[in-house]
C-alpha cells in the first residue's frame, strides 16, 4: 500500500537532487519517517489523557449554596473519616502511578515498512516535529535507528514488494490551489526503493509538458504516489467505475498504435463522466476525432485496475528533514 513515507522518499530524492548532496537510503527513510508518525500519535494520545486528567471547574451557578444539604455532607464526611480510621490500610497503599508524561515511545518493528497499512487519506498533516519538546520521550524516539547493534545484509532483507507505479508533482497556490506539475509513471513492476527514485526525478524534469521543477518551487510542492493493481481487460470501453479504476486504452487509428492512461481520481477531480473520460484521454493518446465519433474508432481495449494513493505536502517533509538534521540522524 503507498505510504506518506514513500512521498516522504521522493521528497528526499528531488531536494538532494537540487541541492546537490547524497539523499537518505529508502530503508533510512523508512524507518524514520515510521518513527515520526509513531511520535504524533503518541502526543495525541498524552494530549487526550491530559485533557481528561484537567476539566475545567463548574461555573459559579452549578455549586450548591444550600445550608442544611452543607451539613449533611459535613456529617458524611465526618462518618467516612471515622470508618477509614477503623479500617487497616492495604499493602502499597499511597503508592502513586506514574505520569502519564513519563510514558516512553514502545520499541518499533525493524521490517520493511512497504507493507505498513496506510489510511488513503493522507492529505492531511501536521509539522508536529519541528515544535517538538526536548522530552526523553522524543529524543529516544529518533535515537532509535542509532541503536542498532548491526545492519541487516542485502541478502538477509525481506525481498522489497514491487508495483506498477506514478509519482505526480502538484504546486499549491497560497490560496490552495492546485495544479499539475508532472507526473510520470510505468506499467511494469518495480521495486520501491529503485522505481520511487527514477520516477520522483523523472516527473521532476523530464515531462514534456512542463519545465523543469526549480529548487525555487520546492516549498510549493505536493507529492503523491499511487501504486497500481487489479488490473482487469474491460468487456466494453465504459466497464469500469468512477473513483474506484484507473483506466488504459490502446487503439489504432489510421495504421497508427495509440496509447495513454489515466490514473483513478482524474477523473473525479476534473467533473468527467466516462465517455468524457474516454474522449479526452483518447485525445492524450493523439486521436484528434469529432467527440461524437469515438466509438466509430477500431480496435478501442480498455484495461481497468486500481490504485492505493498517498500523499504528503512541503511543509511537513520539510518539518521532519530538519528534525533529523538536528537530531544528526
């Protein structure tokens, strides 16, 4: 499934790229980025506990200014200390728990995290390292890597998962626009470490329909990573569901061979039906028919497959790189 860390790869790849240094290894990346999430979701969870440990006190309306419902508790409470008097203390008692504060970060698998579960829904982020506290609880969290008594051999590592895969550069206006800035992808499975490298650079620089991206425009990037599966032949040119496939047409035109493809949300985000779908990626492809003749054209196959997507902004990757930095990871 894609993960924010793959976007977090490409990320590293195109600004090393730009800046003229080495990047971070995959399996680096990886590892800290997992790591980070595991931090956020561990000061939500101490955020939430506090906020149940300190409720705010009632208003001044809500207390009970009654005198004889005063000297009912008084006399309970007098009652109760007597019984505790009476009583024997059982062992331990007085003992007080720990903080929750003090909680540490539980260790972290060390597999591959290509394979870690991932909500689709990744568009949302928070730069929570770049505030973080200099608790023991956060410097244990990215001294972890460092910890390692050894690195795993190449021949020992689990075998990385391959994929058909597209990575898409999006610039994002101050008002939240958005607007394609490359994307470049391939059909044939490959590994994530070597094929998120080649493709974040190549839809970086060398699609066609744009310049290239400038170190200039980094902090307006977004990056998204789907990784392709289930493919199916269509029975017919429309067999196929908006949202849920992505679609590839191949058709001849002319004695000419045409192909082009459109991953799984273009086109919801662009407010196509299916055979406006189909009309303009077949003009993509280089047909330049009437709209209306479409289906006179020969030999149209449609394959459909689907897609598990991530995405991650400037903002946060930006937040996480200088947390390593100063950390010396």
């Amino acid at each position: 499934m894609a993960t924010t860390g793959h976007c977090a790869y490409c990320f590293e790849i195109l600004a090393a790229d730009l800046e003229n240094r080495e990047p971070l290894e995959y399996t680096r990346v990886q590892d800290l980025w997992t790591q980070h999430q595991s931090l956020s979701k561990l000061k939500d969870a101490e955020s939430g506990v506090q906020e149940e440990e300190d409720p705010d006190l009632p208003d001044g309306d809500d207390l009970e200014d009654d005198s004889e419902t005063d000297d009912l508790e008084k006399r309970d409470d007098e009652e109760e200390q007597g019984a505790e008097k009476e009583a024997p203390k059982p062992a331990g008692f007085g003992l007080r728990l720990p903080s929750i504060n003090r909680l540490q970060v539980p260790s972290l698998s060390s597999g591959s995290s290509s394979s870690t579960p991932s909500s689709l829904s990744t568009t949302s982020s928070r730069a929570a390292l770049g505030d973080a506290s200099k608790s023991s609880s956060n410097t244990s969290f990215f001294s972890f890597g460092s910890r390692r008594s050894q690195r795993l051999s190449p021949d020992s590592r689990p075998r990385e998962e391959a994929y058909p895969l597209f990575v898409t550069w999006n610039t994002i206006s101050s008002r939240g626009h958005k607007s394609l800035r490359g994307c470049i992808g391939t059909f044939d499975p490959q590994e994530l470490s070597g094929g998120l490298r080649s493709y974040a650079l190549t839809a970086a620089f060398d699609d066609t329909r744009f310049s290239p991206i400038s170190t200039s425009e980094l902090n307006t990037l977004s990056n998204s990573i789907t990784l392709l599966m289930h493919f199916e032949p269509a029975s017919h040119p429309l067999d196929w569901d908006l949202g849920t496939h992505g679609i590839r047409i191949t058709f001849s035109h002319h004695s000419k061979r045409y192909s082009a493809t459109y991953l799984p949300d273009v086109a919801v985000e662009q407010g196509w039906t299916k055979e406006e779908t189909i009309v303009s990626l077949m003009r993509k492809a280089g047909w330049n028919g009437r709209r209306d003749t479409w289906r006179d054209v020969k030999n149209l196959g449609v394959v459909r497959y689907q897609g598990s997507k991530a995405t991650l902004g400037w903002e946060e990757w930006k937040a996480w790189r200088r947390r390593v930095q100063e950390l010396g990871r």
